[in-house]
C-alpha cells in the first residue's frame, strides 16, 4: 500500500530525516516512534506532500507520488490519504457538519448535496459524533475536537490513514479511551494506518510494527514485541519502557552460552546472549536488563548467579507496580516489583538479575544509531 525508498530531507544544514525506508502493508497500523526532533513527523508530511523530499522515493496504492529523481511530486489534494494533525486543525467558523463535509466540496468532480450529506452522516457515526452535526466547533470538547478531525479524514474514504500524534493533546484517562476506540475503528475498516507517536505506551498498544527513529535514521523496525523484548541499540532499549544498561567487556564465553561481563562494579552472567555470537573477550558491549525481570527481597536470594546485595535509594508508588532505584554491585539499578512488598527509602535488601533476561549490545549510549 504505501512504499517509502531511501528518503532524504533536509532543512539548510539541518537532515531531518536520512535514507528511511518503509513499507505499510493494507489493513495495518504502522507506527513511527521517536523523540522530539527525530525526523518522524517530517516523514509523514513527506507520505503526505506537504513537504518536498530532497530524494529517494514514495509510492502509494502502487503509484509514484514523489520522485525527485523523475521530477514526480503528486500534490496532496491528489494523493489518497486523510490526515489528523496533532492541532485536530478544526476551523473554529464552522459546525461540526461543515467542517467534515470540507473536503467533500472541494472534490472534483463535486459531489451532489445529497451524497455529501449521506457521507458525512456516515463518518460521523464511525466515529459516534452523528448526534452532534449541528454543534459549533467552539463549542466542542478535546475529545470531540479529535473526532471531528478522525470523521474529516475518513469521509473521503482513503487508502492511507496518515495520524500525526492525534491523542497528545488530551488528558490521559481520555487519551486511553480515545486510543482503545481508535484502534477498533482502524481495525474495522481495514485500511493501512501510519501513526506518528513519542508514547512509547501508544505505539506498543496500537501497532502491527513499529520504526524506531533517531536523529533523522530507523535506528529498528519490527513487531512491538521484537522492539520491547529484542532491542538492538542501546537508544531503542532506552527510549522503548525503561531499561537498565550496564557496560562493560566480555570476560568469558562459555561452552554452555553463558556470557560472562565484566561491569565497572561486578561480574554479570548472561544466559541471553543475543548477537554476543560475534563478540570476542574483550570486546566493549552494553547489557540491557528491564526492570520487571530483576528480583528484590528482603531475604537472601542464594548463591545464584547475578545476586547482589542493595540500598534502595528511592521508592515509587505507581498503583500496579512499585518502582524502586536501588544501588547493587552493579550500579544503579530500576527495579518494578509488586506494590504489596512495601519497600522504604535506604532499606537494604537482596536483588537477582536472571541471566535469562540479560541481552548484550555491542554499541553504547550515546552512540551513533548509523
């Protein structure tokens, strides 16, 4: 459905998005995930045609839409796609009604009256606003707001569902609402969906796949369960939930798959090695465990591997979970365990990192994503 090869863009000395590629296939939601200023919304407004790539390639529906190479550029009004801006852009003169029927109007060739009505009578039942078609756009709720601005991109029935951070401006019980109904609308009608989000929570809940992008660059792209569980970058591990990354070297690799790394603290096994099939002893790597995979107690946790003793330093209480930052021989340490365990401010306790949870990196923080 939509194809995007080497794309380039940049802004006078600024690249705002370098050499992305990507492919979303029909009937699935695609999210592009990133920090402020990562080149993801410049690449939408690219798929989009509100802003002119430097090179590389796109295609929608199997036809070139921008190829700077073979002087194409299809303007926006020609391509087929619906957009919500992360502002919604509702025009503040115009009902709920008007405001969806805009860009059946400026169709050609025009639809009649008629047909317009019953259009955007369907697309504001889509997105249960139907009983509201009369109501001024000042007079609407944020949530409705984005509403009308999801009914306005869906009346004329796209093959590309282009969303640019469409739930950032609402609160949050509204926000997971709004998000549960977005994805059953989506699903429903079956249409290929890029999403452009800096939640991480979002992107994971909603996607099929996920890009993760930095500094202009798709640092990873796969499942949300590949990026979360398998990050191959230490800024993926990083930005994608929280993470505890340790650096160090390899000090011994076993027979049995058991890695073993030397951190600036202590010794840490690894019975996860990941791509440590490449590494050598010696060799600079980083191990990324995630806080709900290590183990507090109050008790001795054995002579196992990866146990150590610890200071919790600062305890979080976050209703399904308590996050609790600890200093073990490792360093400091994010630990999520169950809220019924009552942990305080400079207790000491016992802390196990399975050496199963263990993934090694062999780039740092910090460094280049290329």
């Amino acid at each position: 459905m939509l194809v995007v090869r080497e794309l380039y863009k940049t802004y006078g000395a600024v690249a705002a998005v370098r050499g992305v590629s990507l492919s979303v296939e029909q009937g699935q939601t695609f999210t592009l995930l990133g920090p402020s200023g990562c080149g993801k919304t410049t690449t939408l407004r690219c798929i989009a045609g509100l802003e002119r790539p430097d090179s590389g390639e796109i295609e929608l529906d199997r036809r070139v839409v921008d190829s700077p190479a073979c002087g194409v550029h299809v303007a926006p009004y020609d391509r087929p796609i619906g957009m919500v801006f992360q502002s919604y852009a509702i025009w503040p003169h115009m009902s709920v009604f008007e405001n969806v029927a805009y860009p059946l109007r400026t169709e050609r060739p025009r639809l009649g009256k008629r047909r317009i009505e019953e259009r955007v009578m369907e697309a504001l039942r889509l997105v249960k606003m139907e009983a509201l078609a009369k109501r001024p756009a000042p007079q609407l709720s944020g949530g409705q707001q984005q509403r009308v601005a999801l009914a306005r991109a869906l009346v004329s029935n796209p093959k590309l569902l282009l969303l640019d951070e469409p739930l950032s401006n609402l609160d949050a019980k509204l926000r997971e609402q709004m998000r549960h109904e977005l994805s059953a609308l989506v699903a429903t009608l079956g249409m290929a969906t890029l999403y452009v989000t800096h939640d991480q929570s979002e992107a994971l809940a909603m996607s099929q796949r996920i890009a993760v992008m930095d500094r202009g660059v798709v640092v990873q792209e796969g499942t949300p369960e590949e990026v979360y569980s398998r990050p191959r970058h230490p800024f993926v591990a990083d930005f994608v939930g929280t993470a505890n990354l340790f650096e160090g070297t390899i000090a011994v690799l076993a027979a049995d798959g058991m890695v073993v790394v030397e951190t600036r603290g202590a010794k840490l096994a690894c019975g996860w090695p990941g791509r440590a099939e490449s590494v050598t002893p010696g060799a600079r790597v980083t191990v990324v465990v995630r806080p709900e995979d290590v183990e507090i107690s109050r008790e001795a946790l054995g002579a196992d591997a990866n146990v150590s003793p610890a200071t919790v330093e600062d305890v979080t209480y976050l209703g399904n979970a308590l996050e609790c930052r600890a200093t073990a021989a490792w360093g400091p340490l994010c630990v999520q365990t169950h809220p019924a365990q009552r942990l305080r401010r400079d207790e000491r306790v016992f802390v196990r990192i399975p050496p199963e949870a263990c993934r090694i990196l062999q780039s740092f923080p910090g460094s280049s994503p290329e």
